[in-house]
C-alpha cells in the first residue's frame, strides 16, 4: 500500500473552555470579562437566519456572557463525534460537546485517532480573527482578553504539545500599532500563525488599499518576525448568496466568494511587493476558482485603464502567488490544476470540529484525490507545505 503522510491541517477550529477568562484575565478584569451561564434558551428565525436567545421555554444551555454580548455555540461548530443522524439546528452546550472540542490533550487523542501530525486552530467565541472584540465598547479590557486569548493559545492549548497544536494569535483590530506590538509579543515566544480578516472594509475597518496604509505598522511586524497572516471565510462577518430567499446550501455553495475577493485584494494591493518576506494564507477557501482569478487579474494588469499596470504594481498580480497559501479539503477540480496554482502553495485542512470536517475518517477524503498526485506533491500539499509556512520543519 501506499504511505501516506501524516496530515498537518491548517484550518482547525477551537472552542474556548468556559474558564479561560476567568483563569487568563488580570485579576482587576474577571469580574466583566467574559464567562460562560447556563440557561434556558429560544431560538427565533429572521430572514432565514436562526439566532438563539437567552430565556424562553426551551431547555437550558451554555450562554457566553460579555459586556453587551449573549451568545451560546451552535451545534454544527461543535458535532465532532456525533453522527449525521444526530445533528440538530440549535445551540450545545459544552456538557455536551466531545472534550477534544476544547480540552488539548482530548484533541491530540482525536489527532491521534485521525493520524495527525499537527493541526491549527481558529478562534470560536471571538470569532474568526478576533473581530468580537473590536465590536465591544471598553477597549482596555477588549486588549486585555485579547492578550489573555493569546496567553492561553500559547501556554495552555499549545503548551501541551508545542510541535503539534500550532498556535495562532488574535490582535487588537482597531489599532494598527498595538496590533504590531501583539504580533511581536508572541513571536518572541514561537509563534507563527496570526489570524486577521479577509475583508477588513466589511467591518467598518480601513481596507489593505488604504491610500494612507492604515495597515502598514501590522504588515511590517508580520514580514519582520516571520509571521503568516491567516484568514478564514467569515472573517469579514459577510457571506454571499444569491438571494435572500436561498437556501443553506448555496450560500454554502458559494463560500469561495469572500476568499476570491480577498485574494483579488491581496493581488492589487501592493502589500506582497513592499514586503517579499509576507505570507499570507486563505482557510477553507478552496481552490478550484484559483487559475481563473490569476488569469483574469493579470489581463486587467495589462490595461492600465483599471488603475494598475507596472506604474502601480510591479509585477503581474500571478508573480505573487509564491507569497500566498491556499487550502483545501475535497476539492478535485483544484487538484487537477494545481500546476496553475503552484504545488507549493496548496495546503490541507480537516475543519474539526465543524459539521464539514473529514474527522475521523480523513483518510478516506484524502483517498478520493490522492490518485492525482505523485509522492512528492501527496507530501507537500498534505504536511509539507504547512511545516515550511509554520517553521515545522526539521
């Protein structure tokens, strides 16, 4: 048979043990930092949206409580362990969730389980890139659960296996320069991964255009300590659909939109030319659409008419791909044109502990598409890759 390498997914999600504020936060902050109650719950239906509300007649579940926010998991974030049969649309509790959900050790046994070398891990209660802090009023106490998120990321879940769970760090999205200082704060201590939003602008945020380069003291910390911006769908709080009357599964469909803008932004921005040293990386994107945005954005480079062209950007827009990471975990279209990607470029991700996670039987996804690769490529796209993006190596 053949061997096949252990996996290093860089798109793995987290949820935040109900304690960690409480155990993480200056003392001084506890008291209105957040914490996790248990109460009743209601679920209502807006536009097709389920929101779950605190008090009603339905059973109790956990609630994360914080400043203005109630908020309470959905199952789908949380299903790893339970068959498909037993989903349901509402919130979980964490009596509820399997402990690999949140406990680290639980989760290298499920690694274990799945032959894992190493994962890494996005925010839950913070959301994507930390933007639930950014929307909260006190920003003291925001940067403080900012850097008690990261204290525990670091010392805590990687802790328990420093080479295995790959720690990635929020910042302060509301202030360029402190978010500078938190990017530097823990490269000294290893990591290597920072979470940030695919469509900042959707957040009422500069964009990575920004005539005034309102990122730039960010960007330079990043390019400086070797730090890979990570960004994943939904980090812009915005999912394209077709219509408002659409079901679930075409705006899933259509996930790819927001990482293609976001990759068209990157291409054009002039960011990945100022620093050649920058990675940036694209969670749960896919990559079948690729080839096409690279061809169409090096035409549109060619007719100075759309505002660029080498006056305003080096190279063509494609001569930045080396710079980017994309990833994947079912998609054979991609596959096939991997050699219009970049090999080296393409990553995996298993998605535990969400309802699209491979987990536990990623060896049977990765068996649908190895067939396309030689040993060389099963290697770099499935750990390879990841490890050199993530100083893993050696």
């Amino acid at each position: 048979m053949r061997a096949i390498p252990r996996i290093i997914s860089i798109d793995d999600h987290v949820i935040e043990p109900p304690d960690l504020w409480q155990r993480w936060l200056p003392a001084k902050h506890r008291e209105r930092g957040p914490r996790v109650v248990n109460d009743h719950h209601s679920i209502e239906w807006i536009n097709g949206i389920q929101t779950i509300r605190r008090g009603g007649d339905g059973p109790k579940t956990d609630f994360w409580i914080y400043e203005d926010l109630v908020w309470s998991h959905q199952m789908l974030n949380a299903c790893a362990g339970y068959d498909e049969s037993q989903w349901w649309m509402g919130p979980i509790a964490f009596e509820q969730m399997r402990p690999g959900c949140y406990d680290p050790k639980a989760r290298l046994a499920d690694m274990d389980l799945n032959d894992m070398e190493a994962s890494l891990c996005f925010p839950t209660f913070p959301r994507f890139c930390g933007q639930m802090f950014s929307e909260r009023k006190d920003k003291e106490l925001a940067l403080a659960g900012i850097r008690a998120y990261n204290d525990w990321m670091v010392e805590e879940w990687s802790g328990a296996a420093p080479k295995r769970l790959i720690p990635l760090c929020i910042v302060p999205l509301w202030d360029p320069a402190l978010a500078a200082t938190e990017v530097r704060r823990n490269a000294k201590r290893g990591v290597r991964a920072v979470a940030f939003s695919e469509l900042p602008g959707k957040l009422g945020l500069p964009t990575i255009h920004d005539p005034g380069r309102h990122w730039e003291p960010f960007l330079a910390a990043c390019a400086e300590t070797g730090t890979a911006i990570f960004m994943h769908i939904g980090s812009g709080s915005t999912f394209l659909t077709s219509s408002s009357d659409a079901p679930p599964a075409v705006t899933a469909t259509l996930g790819f939109l927001t990482t293609s803008m976001a990759l068209s932004d990157w291409l054009f921005s002039g960011a990945l030319a100022r620093y050649p040293d920058l990675r940036v990386c694209f969670a749960e994107g896919q990559i079948g659409w690729i080839p096409y945005v690279l061809e169409r954005a090096d035409n549109l480079w060619k007719k100075t008419i759309w505002g660029t062209g080498p006056n305003t950007l080096p190279e063509l827009p494609s001569a930045y791909m080396p710079q980017i990471t994309v990833c994947f975990y079912d998609d054979v279209a991609g596959l096939e044109a991997r050699e219009r990607i970049g090999v080296r470029q393409i990553c995996f991700e298993t998605d535990y502990p969400h309802q699209d996670s491979t987990w536990p039987r990623t060896r049977d996804a990765i068996a649908r598409f190895e067939g396309l690769l030689d040993d060389r490529e099963l290697d770099l796209v499935l750990r390879g890759n990841a490890a050199r993006l993530l100083g893993l190596e050696g």
